[in-house]
C-alpha cells in the first residue's frame, strides 16, 4: 500500500476527532482510495459531525451494500445524521439496491421503513409494488403515507384496491394522498372521490373536490355545490374553481362570491365565471374592476376577456 493510501486510511481511522473530521471531508481522495467498508465503522461513531460526514462519503460512493448501513443511520439520535441519511439513501436507485431497499421497507423502524419506500418511489417492478401494497398498511402513519405517494407513481390497475382501503385510514394525510392519487387514476371512478368530499377532515374534503373537476357528472356537481357551503374557506374555493372547470352554468349559487369577504374567495368566483363564459356573470366581474384588491382586478380582467371570447360575433 502506497503513502497516500496509508494516510487518508489512518486519518480516518485516528483517535483525534479533529483528523477524521478533516479526512471525511477530502471527497476526492477517499473515492480514490477507500471503500464503503472503511467508512462503515465511523456510522456508529461518537461524533455527531463525524457520523454526519461520514453518511455524505457513502452517499457520494454510491456503493449499494451500504444501503443496510445507512437504513440503520436513519434512525440516529442527532436529527441532522438522520436526515443526511435519508437524504443518501433517496439516491440509491440502482437496479443493485431494490434488494436492500425491499428488506428496509420490510423491517426496521417507521423511520428507516419509510426512508425505504421513498427510495423505491418510481421503482417498477411487480416485487416492488407488492411491498408498497403491504407498506400501504403498516402500522405506522408515516410509512403508510409513503406507500401510497409511491403507489401513485405507479399507475398499476392492481393497486387501486390499496388507494380505496386507504380512504379509510385513521391518518387523514393518507386519506387525502389517496384521494390525489385516485383523481388522477385511470381506473377509479367518481363515487371513489364522493365519499371522501364528506369526509372529517377538511384537507381531505379539498382534495376530493379538486379531483371532481375531471368528473362531469350530476352526482359530482351535486356535491360540488354542497361544497360551496362548508365550513372552512379553503375546501369552498377549490369548489367555486371545480365548477368552473366543469363549466357548470350556477350564476345564482356563485353570485354571493363576487362580495365574499376574503380575496381569494372571490378571485376564485371571477376564476370560474371566465371557465364558464356566461354573458350574465359580466356585471359581477366590472364591480370586482374596482376591487380594492389587485389579484381580484387582475382575476376579473382576465374572466371578462374569456366571456368576450366565448361571444358570439353579431352579423
């Protein structure tokens, strides 16, 4: 063994946390020279800076046997380590690492399971979308959350039955994930987006009205119009917009919107009555001209030259 591969070795190895830390940080001469198995021991070191910079060195190695490694990194003590860890193993997306990935979303902690699934988001593979299936119900929250943004990037027929046992999950954030993925799946249908428009939560509400925008139907309207009465201003909005996309002629249900309180209630009104294009809207839209905010003006310039569009030139 040369000089210089003596050297950035024994430093890594020094008893003087000051001469690890300094070798950690020469990138090019440990790609060089080391392997992931001389920096695996200093993972578990007692130096918060060293572990951190030690998890960034493997990162940059890129060698997939340390996925094991890292997973376990995942659940440091210090926040920072933790987070550089799941940090580098979003990086590992060789055809190399599915097995290491598999076995970390498989067992482990919610932390290190969940770093996991993250990784493998995009991942194809029927291996793959099984164990995002069986993470979709793990007993942990955050894991679950992450089986399902995965599954949505897969798009497969078969996963549709993991998106409606999740409309059911006691977590509202997975809820309202599978909610997204369904108003984008090909395969779902509009009654999977009516129940949860009904549902306690109102991110998940929101959600749900937002996706009946791809839906025209009397059903989907319906609820959309139910909408406009919630109780939290976020979800009616996103109703107002739905509609407008829809283009569904409700003038007498919107007109109260045009002089809501809140400026983004009524941009959304001015928003959907453009999408709409009725000539009958025009009188709100000229009032919302001389809103004192400007988003409404600019909303309602813009609503008011898509109804004139929509005019049908007189001979």
């Amino acid at each position: 063994m040369d000089k210089s591969n003596t050297s950035i070795l024994a430093r890594l190895a020094s008893r003087d946390v000051n001469v690890r830390r300094v070798a950690l940080t020469e990138l090019d001469e440990i790609l060089e020279t080391a392997t992931f198995r001389d920096l695996l021991p200093l993972l578990t070191d007692e130096d918060v800076t060293v572990r951190k910079l030690a998890v960034q060195a493997l990162e940059e190695i890129g060698d997939h046997r340390a996925l094991p490694n890292l997973l376990r990194a995942a659940d440091d003590s210090e926040p920072d380590v933790a987070f550089a860890a799941i940090t580098a193993i979003r990086e590992f997306r060789t055809p190399e690492s599915v097995d290491a990935l598999l076995e970390g979303a498989a067992h482990g902690t919610p932390r290190s399971k969940a770093a996991a699934v993250v990784a493998l988001r995009g991942v194809r593979g029927r291996r793959v979308q099984d164990a995002l299936i069986r993470a979709a119900a793990d007993p942990a929250p955050e894991v679950r959350r992450e089986a399902v943004l995965a599954l949505g990037y897969l798009g497969a027929a078969e996963t549709l039955p993991a998106f409606q046992s999740a409309l059911k999950d006691p977590d509202e954030e997975v809820r309202r994930l599978a909610v997204d993925a369904l108003s984008q799946f090909e395969g779902a249908g509009i009654s999977d987006l009516i129940r949860p428009a009904g549902d306690p939560a109102w991110r998940v509400r929101r959600q749900a009205v937002m996706g009946l925008s791809s839906y025209r139907s009397e059903e989907g309207e319906q609820v959309l119009l139910n909408a406009l009465d919630d109780q939290q201003w976020e979800v009616m909005k996103e109703a107002i917009i739905s509609l407008g996309k829809l283009r569904t002629p409700v003038l007498p249900q919107l007109a109260r919107f045009f002089a809501h309180d809140l400026a983004d209630i009524r941009i959304a009104a001015a928003t959907a009555a453009g999408e709409i294009g009725d000539l009958e809207f025009k009188p709100y839209l000229e009032a919302l001209l001389q809103d004192p905010d400007t988003g409404v003006q600019k909303a309602a310039q813009r609503a008011l030259r898509q109804i004139k569009e929509h005019e049908i030139p007189q001979i």
